[in-house]
C-alpha cells in the first residue's frame, strides 16, 4: 500500500523525521519497501510555485499555436509567458511555475527563455505536470477569489513524500491510511485524530429493497441512494492523494469509493442507480451458466460457487471483486446506489482465484476487513458525495445477519515475559494496548477491537501485540540444555561417505528436478496442473534428469562429463498420492560398461560390500546392463548423446542395509598366504563371476583372496570356449600353510570348477 | 691376546676413516667398508677372536665409529648427487600425473556446512519427505484456510489431501510426533513452489529448518541461536536483528537480518545500501501447533527459524543467477 505522508499526517501527530518512521515500523509493524517523493521537489524550491492572475492574452505574434500572455505573480512586476494551451483567458487565476522552479521528476527547471522571438518568464502549469491528475488538455484554472502571489503549495497539494507499505497477512488493518496512522499513534505516543467523516443531512427515505440470499458469504450490506448527483471531476487536493496512493483518478463519484476505502479500509462500490433491473439488489450465489462482463471489460463466465451482487434480472458485481459494466457509473449518472458490506474471506478469495483477477477490493477482503468499517465508509461517502458531487442522500437499507462480538481475553502480562525472555512493565503492556485500541481493565481481561478481531484471538496472541514494539531490545541467550547429542545419524554418514568416493573418482555432483517430463514408470506421480509438461511427474529414477544433466554439458562443449547426484525419487504407492521415497544415487559417464561398473564397485568396497552383478536388460535400449544389489549398472542405448555412455542407480537404504555393523580384523601378518595364479577354459557363457564365487564356496575360509585376471579367447583356446585367469591367495589366521594344503585347497577349487562349470585346468 | 697385540689398531681406525671420508662413489665407499668392516676384515676377525671384555670393548667402539661414518658419507655422497641433479634443469613447473577429481555441488557444500553447525550445537539432522499431507504442510501448522500459500498458485497438489512441500516446516509437525522433546533439530531439503523460473526463483528450492522444543524456550533463545548460527558462518563480527512477521505456525513472528558480510555493515550493493541483508523467518513456537501434536504448551515452548540455502550461495559467491545451480555446467561446479 502507498501511504501519502501528509494523509498520515491528517489523522495522526508524529515528530519523527519520515525515515526515522519508516524504519522503526519495520520492526513493529510492516514492510516499508521505499519511501517515494512525489510531485514537485519539496524546500525552498517552492516558492518558485505560485497563484497567478492572467492580465493580458492574446496569440502569439510569430505563432499560431501559442498565446503570448502577461501574468500578475504578486511581485508588482507582471511576467510574459508563451502558454501552448487556449482554455484560458485575462481575467483566469492559474498555476505558475517562474525561472529557477525545479518541475516534479527533479530534472528539468525552468529558465528564462526566446519563444519564437518572446521572452518567456515562467511557465502556466497543467494537472498533468504538477502530477496531480491526468488531464493535460490545457492548464489548471483555480478559484478566482485566490491572490495573485500566494504560495501554490498553500492552494494544492504540491508534493509529498509516500511510503510504500507491504502489510503482513494477519494485518489488514493496515491496508488504510487510518489503521496505519493507529499504528503511528501505538509507535510513536502521537494523538491518533478521530476517524474521518461526519453524516450529512439525510434528504427523504427511499425504499431501496436488498435481500442477501446467502448471509454467511455476505453478513452484512449496506445500500445508500443518492439523487441529483453530478458527475465530474475531481477536486485537485483528492486526484492528488488517489494518485499519490497509486490510483488512477476517474469520476468524482468512482473516486469518492476508492478514496473511502484507503481512508478506512472497506471497500465500496457505486452504481448507476437507473441501471438496476427492477430497482433492487440481491446478494446471491450465481446460476448456472449466467455470465457477467466486468469493470475491466473481461466477459465472465460465472460459478454456482461465486457469490455475486444482482438486480432483479442478472449478475452486476462479483462480490468483493468488481463490479459490471452493466451497472457502471457514467457520465448520463444522476442517481447512484452506495455500497458498503461484508463479504466472507474465503468467498472472496476463491472467486479471484477462479477468474484469475486482482483488485484493491479483493486484497482487502480476502485478508478480512473490520466488519465495523462499513458504517463508517458508508457515513464518510456520503459526505464526501454530497459536498463534492452535489448528491442528496435519500434513502438507506442495511441488511446484517449475525456478525460474532470480538473476542476478550484472559491475558497475564507475565507470559510476556516468559514468552519473549525480556522484562516488559505492566505499565508499559498496558499503555501500548490501550493505543492500540485494545481494552484492559484492572483483572487483565483484554477485548479485542474489531479491526483486529480475526488476528487476536488468545493470550499469545496479545503477548505478540506488545512483543513487536520491542524486539531491538530482545537479548541474545542459548537454550538451558539439560541433555545435548549431535550427531549425524549412520545412514547419514554413509550418504556423504558415498559422496566423497565419488568425488575422489573424478565424478562432479549435479543437482537436477524431481519433476521431470518423462519417466519410465507408466504409474509415476502426476501433477494435476504442472507449472509446464517439463515438470509434470515425480521421477522413480534419477536418470533421466542426469542423461539431462549430461547432454547440458555436452552441448557447451564440456569434456570428461562424469555426474552423479544423491537425491529423492518418489515410488508410487497402490491407492495412495504419498509416495515411497527413497534416498538414491545415481551416476552417469562417458564410457562403456565397465567404466560405470568401476565406479560402483568403488563404491560397494569403500563401504565394504561385495557386489554380485548379474547381466540383465535394465534400461530400454542398452546393449549391457546388470543388476547389482540393491541397483543398477548399464550402458546407454541412444539417448541423444554421442558415443558410449553408462549409467548406475543404487537404492541408498537397500545398500546401506548391506554395510557391516563392524569390521572383524583379520590377521594378515602372522602367517604368511600362499599366492598361486589359476587359469580355466570353460564355455564362453560362463560368468566369471560365477567362477569366483564357486570357488570361494569350494576353498572356504582359508580362500583369503581371489581377484580377477584375464578373459581370454583365440590361440591355443577352442572355438566356444575362453580361457579365465584368476590370483588367489591362501592363507589361514592360526598356521602357517603347507604346500600339501596349498594343494588341497587347490584340488578343491579346480574339482568344484569342473563339477559345476566343466572347468578344465590349463597347465 | 695375541689378535690384538698383532695391529696397530689405531692406525686401523685412521686408515679406515680416511678411505671412507676420501670415497667419491658408492662403489669406493663399498670397497672401504667391504675392506674394513667386511667379513675378511681384520676388524671383524679380530672381533671373533676376541675372549676378553677390553678388547671387545675397544674393538666394538672402532667398529661403530667406523659404521657410522660410512653412513655419514652415504649421505653426504647422496646429496651430492642430487645436487647435481638440481642443477641439470628438471622443469618442476610441468604437470604432474593426472589425477581425477570432482566436486561436491554448491548448495551439498553449503548444505554441510550448516549441518555441522548445528551438530556442533548439539542438534540432529533431520531428513524429511517431501510430499506431506496437506494437515502436516498447512492445516497442523495452524494456517487458515484463506491463507494465500494455500492456493493452486502458490502450491502444487497431487491432489486435495496431499502437496508437494513448500516449506521445511512440515517435518516440524512429523519431528514432534516422532520424538519425546527435548528436541532440537535441523531439516534441509527440497521444497516446491509454483514459481515461474527466474534469476531468483525456482519451482524447486532448498531450505532448512530449525526447530527447538524445551522447557523454558523463549525467543531470546531464538535470538541468541540465531546469532550464533550465523557468526559461525558468516564471521563473529556479524550481529543479527529481529523484526516482526507472520507465519501461522509462530506467534510472534519474526522476520531475521543479519549484518552485511560483504561490507561488514558499511552498505554496499549486496545489502541494498541497507548494512543488512534478509536471511529468513522465524518465531515462538504457536501453543496451538504443540496442542496439533498432543503436546501441552504450559510444559513446551520451541522456536523455530527457516532460511534458503541458494540464497546463501548466491551472496556469498556472487552468482546472479540460481538457475545456474540446476544446470549442472561443469564450468560452473568446477569452480567450487
Ligand atoms: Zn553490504
């Protein structure tokens, strides 16, 4: 919200210099974001804008297009001044701006100058270039009765400095110009002035007939009828403080309800009274298939769920939202109906939402206004009706179901303290209520005033009230902690283990979108609205954002692409939207299969577990893969990257289920292993794997180690066969081993081979 | 005896040391020690002849001093030889052997770094899911239904009952339910807004949580925590400031600043000229969440406090752009 200073200043008293202000009601109250000068430069600046009285004009000798005039300044010695515009003539009072007056903006100032051969002094000044309307088609003639030489600022409302006010959810209150003022009273001990507007004298009564159909979306309106109204323009002082709020002044009537509602904070809405079908209003919920074409020119098609404001014969307003072109205030108004109201939140709210619309309005009411404030802006309207649009106030209907007392609270002034760990007096609690509007009587039971009465509903509620006022002064203490343990827990540990062996591979960590376009799992988690169809499902698999990932770098020219990233996917669960989730890894790399599987082996051991790989068709498309426990490994068929490319993905919790509790030492030292390389021919199917696990099984413990040595095929091997070396080493933690156990042990394996895989020794 | 009587055993010694300082190889220094202290020496044959103490004694002593001034050439010939290597012109400016090495992502980086803060203060680390009901996300945490965060706009649905996170908060309410307090936790990780993509939004974002709940927790607990979360990283010059807010879940609210760690409070253009720079929310814990959890305010009170990890990372290592976290360019986490 953009709060006009000198409006503040209108309803409250305050000392502080402005940014004094602003920046001490950031911390008790709201956001200020900037405070903004506005209009004319401000200091002595000033007294270059002046009342002047027009004494000759005529054309300009060297100009069609120009009036040459001469203008009494008040200083005896009348200026001429080249004016563009033609409204006007000797005799008018204008504005006047003479040599040396910086213009609003601060960029330009205006000098003595030849105009097409005539010296101008001055300048005759528009709305427009005060910055106070829009109306630019000639200049501003002022009152006649104004002296030549008195001082503009006197006159107009020149310039001012706003505050640009962000208020918090809980404060609607402070969406008006008297609310903040409330706030500035509570802050600084300044008098807060009473609210604005005064009844004007009430001319007949009207029957004017309202019915609300539905009083929980509506508790509350209020229809005034004005006659003899006259639509025009209006007065400089309110054009200039609408436009200083940032709002666009149109008619006096419309800008007479904008106006009220930043005063005080309920919205209001005018119609022309003629337009109404039937003469009447009615509150109700909308009809099927009924449609409404709104202030902003947007047809509607409305929801059963809208609630709408009705003629007799159609929709003429979305309730707290906009009005309808329907029913709009023109220039042919001479009779207008006055709304005030209370309209439900939630109402509110999702009407916006379902026709994508904002207003001032709306903002309002979906924080909730003061159900009170509709009397109010309903009594200050009128005034303002009638002493600036000539309107009689003829006739009034209030319609109002049941509106809830605001609440009184038991409150103890202790729990302040305890609450905020600051000593704050009673004294001081009770006064900063007391300007709040609170009441406090001598047992504490404080009531709620009911501009606040949505916010402020319990004792923690109050504490805040007095706590915001002082949070500079809150101290810095730690918790008295009876019992302390940090720690990461073991899967946590485990997680940035398997990071730091990435890392020490030369693997880079990427981040990439649970959501994702795609996923290979037909029944993966879909948003019903995604924010686009790239972020539409919640991945099973992080590998299609990685094969992302990697075409990114692939794309701007990256080398040596190798990504992994530890993060979530989310496993669909049968008739529910909650989702399994799981911590996994995932990796990809340029390279063939086994540059992948080396990286998942590195991993299995730095945690100490052996991996057992078995080949099988894990990714759509790729000419090698393998299961592992707990995952995968596989080479990439095409996926939009040139050359060989493999992926792994390992369920972190399967894995980490795998890992020992404890390492056993195992003597290695005492006595020393028998080291003897094995080769076998067997059937080019055979998995060496397969070969070592048997013989593990075969040997037993006393196997300490069995590594891998070649694969071979060719010379000397027959067709459909290939020969597989191995290391092995035997060793025993009690003895040293003899060579007739290293025979035996040997035997076993070389027997266990030929049983189950046909494995001939070679020599 | 008659060993001994037989060498002058100190000449024995002179000889010896003056062969052995005077080798300018190993292999003259070989020759003197194979001569001299070897198996034929007399040295050693004198040695395993001797019967009696003195004798073994003087022997034994010409022998250790003999040994240990063949090391002492040993080393000195060694040093010689790589002094003539430094000065034959090896380029110790080129590369070693390659080695391969990646790096940890920014915001894991970050991530842990925060974490050990609060292990080092004596909190856990809590790892949340990020789908949660909307009762854990929203209605637990005491937001209205009116609150704007609640909308189709703000807030992705699967579908009435159940949202994508879009805060930390959440595992506020799933900590308490889990735990018997005192507890005092962190929980990072992701959260979900419907934000369009910009240089400072994303759909997809970090955040962690802080949570406290003990007896006697008040918000002076919060300030002091605060403050020494962010000294310790940011510097123990920075001091941190509480303004008022809103949040659902916390009465009273508070929004936290923390003095500018790029110009320690002087103004620059980071903190907006301002010498603070917005770090997150934060607040007393509302009684009303403990009563959602079947806790009883009069014995627990909490604070806690939420703030973006991205943030962090873009002012502390000037990236204008968070996007740049989720593009993944080596270019870029290579720097870190
Ligand atoms: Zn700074």
């Amino acid at each position: 919200m953009k709060v006009p200073v000198s409006w503040l200043r209108e309803y409250v008293d305050f000392d502080l210099p402005v940014e004094e202000l602003a920046r001490q009601l950031v911390f008790t109250s709201c956001e200020v974001d900037r405070i903004v000068r506005r209009g004319v430069p401000g200091g002595d600046n000033l007294r270059h804008f002046v009342v002047g009285k027009v004494l000759e004009a005529a054309k300009h000798p060297n100009a069609d297009k120009l009036q040459l005039t001469k203008v009494d300044v008040g200083d005896g010695e009348p200026r001429s001044i080249v004016c563009g515009a033609w409204n006007f003539g000797a005799g008018a009072t204008v504005a006047v701006v003479t040599p040396g007056g910086v213009m609003p903006g601060g960029e330009f100032t205006i000098e003595k100058r030849k105009l097409r051969g005539e010296t101008s002094e001055g300048m005759i000044l528009s709305e427009r270039e005060l910055e106070l309307g829009e109306d630019h088609a000639g200049i501003m003639v002022l009152a006649d009765d104004l002296v030549a030489g008195t001082p503009l600022a006197d006159v107009l409302p020149l310039g001012d400095d706003v505050l640009e006010i962000e208020t918090l959810y809980n404060r609607p209150d402070l969406t008006s110009v008297y609310g903040i003022a409330r706030e500035v009273a509570a802050l600084t001990g300044g008098e807060l002035k009473p609210m604005p507007g005064v009844e004007p004298a009430r001319d007949g009564d009207e029957p004017f007939p309202v019915t609300i159909e539905d009083l929980e979306g509506c508790p509350r309106f209020i229809a005034r009828v004005f006659r003899d109204v006259t639509l025009g323009e209006s007065p400089a002082w309110l054009k200039a403080r609408l436009s200083g709020a940032g709002m666009r002044p149109i008619s006096n009537v419309v800008d007479i309800t904008n106006y009220v509602m930043l005063a005080l904070g309920s919205p209001l809405h005018a119609y022309d009274a003629e337009t109404l079908a039937g003469g009447q209003i009615i509150v109700r919920r909308a009809r099927a298939g009924e449609e409404l074409v709104t202030l902003d020119g947007t047809r509607r098609e409305l929801d059963t769920r809208d609630l709408v404001i009705a003629d007799a014969e159609r929709a003429i307003g979305l309730a707290g939202v906009m009005g309808g072109e329907n029913t709009e205030v023109s220039g042919s108004t001479t009779s207008v109906i006055l709304e005030t109201a209370n309209f439900e939140p939630l109402t509110v709210l999702k009407s916006g939402e379902r026709h994508r619309m904002r207003s001032e309005s709306q903002t309002r009411w979906e924080k909730g206004v003061d159900p009170e404030a509709a009397g109010y802006a309903a009594r200050y309207a009128s005034q303002l009706l009638a002493e600036l649009a000539g309107a009689r106030w003829t006739g009034e209907t209030e319609v109002r179901g049941e509106i809830p007392a605001p609440p009184t609270i038991a409150f103890r002034p202790a729990y302040t303290n305890e609450a905020i760990g600051l000593d704050v007096p009673e004294s001081e609690q009770r006064d900063r209520l007391d300007r709040l509007g609170f009441g406090v009587d001598e047992q504490w039971n404080v009531s709620v005033p009911s501009w606040r009465a949505r916010d402020v509903r319990r004792d923690i509620d109050v504490v805040e009230e007095v706590a915001r006022f002082r949070l500079e002064d809150v101290p810095a203490t730690l918790p008295n902690r009876q019992a302390m343990h940090g720690r990461l827990t073991h899967t946590q540990r485990l997680r940035r283990q398997v990071e730091d062996v990435l890392v020490g591979a030369g693997l880079h960590e990427a981040y990439t979108y649970s959501l994702q376009p795609d996923d290979p799992d037909p029944n993966a988690l879909e948003l019903p609205v995604p924010l686009s169809s790239q972020q539409r499902l919640l991945r099973t698999t992080l590998s299609v954002g990685l094969i992302g990932a990697a075409r990114h770098n692939v794309d701007m020219g990256n080398h040596d692409v190798e990504l992994f990233e530890v993060a979530h996917v989310y496993l669909p669960v049968e008739g529910s939207k909650v989702p399994n989730e799981r911590w996994r890894l995932g990796g990809i790399l340029q390279g063939n299969f086994f540059r992948a599987k080396g990286i998942v082996e590195a991993v299995f051991e730095a945690l100490h577990v052996e991996p057992t790989f078995e080949r099988a068709q894990v990714l759509e498309g790729s000419p090698v893969g393998a299961r592992v426990e707990s995952g995968w490994v596989a080479q990439h068929g095409p996926v939009g990257l040139d050359g060989e490319w493999s992926a792994f993905e390992l369920d972190l919790e399967e894995l980490f289920a795998l890992v020992p509790e404890r390492i056993l030492y195992r003597d290695v030292i005492t006595f020393p292993p028998l080291r003897q390389d094995l080769a076998f021919v067997v059937d080019e199917g055979v998995p060496a794997g397969q070969l070592l696990a048997a013989a593990r099984e075969a040997a037993g413990e006393e196997l300490r180690e069995a590594r891998f040595l070649s694969d071979y095929r060719g010379d000397q091997i027959a067709a459909g066969k290939k020969s597989v070396a191995f290391a092995v080493a035997f060793q025993s933690p009690e003895r040293t081993l003899s060579d007739e156990d290293a025979t035996r042990l040997r035997r076993a394996v070389v027997e266990a081979l030929a049983t189950r895989f046909g494995a001939e020794l070679r020599a | 005896m008659d060993s001994l009587a037989a060498v002058d055993w100190t000449a024995y010694e002179q000889e010896a040391l003056k062969a052995i300082e005077g080798a300018l190889s190993e292999s003259e220094l070989d020759d003197a020690r194979v001569k001299y202290l070897g198996r034929k020496s007399e040295l050693a044959q004198a040695l395993r002849a001797v019967r009696d103490r003195e004798s073994g004694m003087l022997l034994n002593g010409i022998r250790a001093r003999l040994e240990a001034a063949v090391l002492a050439r040993e080393h000195d010939l060694l040093r010689v030889a790589y002094e003539a290597a430094a000065d034959s012109g090896v380029d110790v400016t080129i590369p070693g052997h390659p080695v391969r090495r990646g790096r940890l992502h920014l915001l894991t980086q970050i991530r842990r770094e925060i974490e050990d803060i609060f292990l080092g203060m004596g909190y856990e680390v809590w790892d949340g899911a990020e789908v949660a009901t909307t009762w854990e996300n929203f209605d637990a945490l005491t937001s209205d239904p009116g609150h704007p965060s609640r909308s189709q706009f703000d807030t992705f649905y699967l579908d009435d009952d159940t949202v994508l996170r879009t805060h930390t908060s959440p595992d506020q309410i799933r900590a308490m339910q889990q735990r018997t307090p005192p507890v005092y936790l962190v929980s990072p990780g992701r959260c979900y807004r419907r934000d369009t993509p910009d240089a400072t939004h994303s759909p997809i974002f970090l955040q962690v949580e802080c949570l406290a709940v003990d007896r006697g927790i008040t918000l002076a607990d919060l300030q002091g925590t605060v403050l020494q979360f962010f000294r310790a990283l940011f510097g123990q010059e920075r001091e941190v400031r509480m303004r008022t807010s809103f949040f659902p879940f916390t009465e009273p609210s508070v929004e936290f600043d923390v003095t500018c760690f790029i110009c320690g409070g002087r103004g620059c253009g980071t903190c907006k000229h301002s010498g603070w720079i917005e770090m997150g929310g934060a607040g007393w814990v509302d009684p009303d969440v403990f009563r959602n959890v079947d806790l009883d305010p009069a014995e627990w009170q909490g604070f806690a406090f939420g703030f973006g990890i991205e943030r962090i990372a873009m002012l502390r290592h000037g990236l204008p752009d968070l996007r740049a976290f989720w593009e993944n360019d080596l270019r870029v986490l290579g720097q870190f």
